[in-house]
C-alpha cells in the first residue's frame, strides 16, 4: 500500500514536468550561455567555431550569449535574428527528420543560405547535409510548436 501511495504521489508531481515546454534557447544544465558560450556570429564571420569571452556578454531571449570580440557582439546587438542558430540551438536534422527537439552541438555547424544550424554530433550532420532542403523544410514547418507539442510527422 505505502509503494502504491508513494508511486501515485510521485506520477502526480512528475507528469506535469514530462509535459512542460521545452526552452526556446536550448541549454545543457551545466552551460551558463546559450551554445555553450560559443560565438554566434564567428560562424558567419571566421568561419569557425570559436568560444566567446566573458567581457562580451548579452542577453536575448532570455539567456546570456558570449562573443569573442566588441565587434561580433555589435553585430549580434543589432541584428539577433540574422546569427541566432535556427531552432534555438536544437539539432536541425531531428526536428526536420523525427520532429524531435534535442540539443545540437556548437561544433557541429552548418551555414545554408545564410542560416545557422546545428546538429547533434558528426554523423547526424552528415546525414543532415545530405538532403538538407528536406530537414529544413520539414523543421520550418514544424517549429516552434514542436517545443510544447509532441509532433506527430506524417513524411
């Protein structure tokens, strides 16, 4: 009886967790910045994955973004939109494959069309290279709900 109780009390205190909205910005619990403090617009800029500087700090959308240089952080400051990674940082090869959200790895980059994705590690990039239009279209139309819906993919 006391299992049964503690198990009842448990799943009621959970299952709200397992429904709640994943974050915009994807964070990995240990990171204090979004993509792991790496610079956003160093991607577009030195074409390279390149950490940020804690003297060159902003927030937007509600977390800490970390940049290399004033420069890159001037950039970033006046234009977001243009250098934040597509899908809050989320692998851009689940989302459009599975319509899954899960993190991707600021060392796994791709600029397309003037676009930041990410992807989960090497092997998820490649396969996502490879018919990246699909991934991206089937993302696009997926997101941001998939953040606080379960994505039932039909393609």
């Amino acid at each position: 009886m006391m299992k049964s109780l503690l198990f009842y009390v448990s799943f009621l205190f959970l299952m709200p967790l397992a429904n709640a909205a994943e974050p915009e910005i994807w964070m990995q619990d240990d990171w204090d910045y979004a993509i792991d403090g790496y610079d956003t617009v160093a991607y577009f800029t030195e074409s390279d994955a390149v950490k940020g500087d804690d003297r060159f700090v902003t927030e937007y959308k509600g977390v800490n973004w970390r940049f290399s240089s004033a420069e890159n952080l001037a950039l970033f400051k006046a234009d977001p939109v243009k250098y934040s990674p597509q899908y809050g940082g989320h692998c851009a090869y689940g989302l459009g494959k599975n319509g899954v959200v899960v993190h991707g790895d600021p060392k796994r980059w791709t600029i397309h069309e003037g676009k930041l994705y990410l992807n989960l590690n090497f092997f998820i990039q490649k396969r996502w290279q490879g018919d990246k239009e699909f991934y991206i279209t089937h993302a696009d139309a997926i997101w941001p709900r998939a953040l606080s819906e379960e994505i039932d993919v039909d393609w």
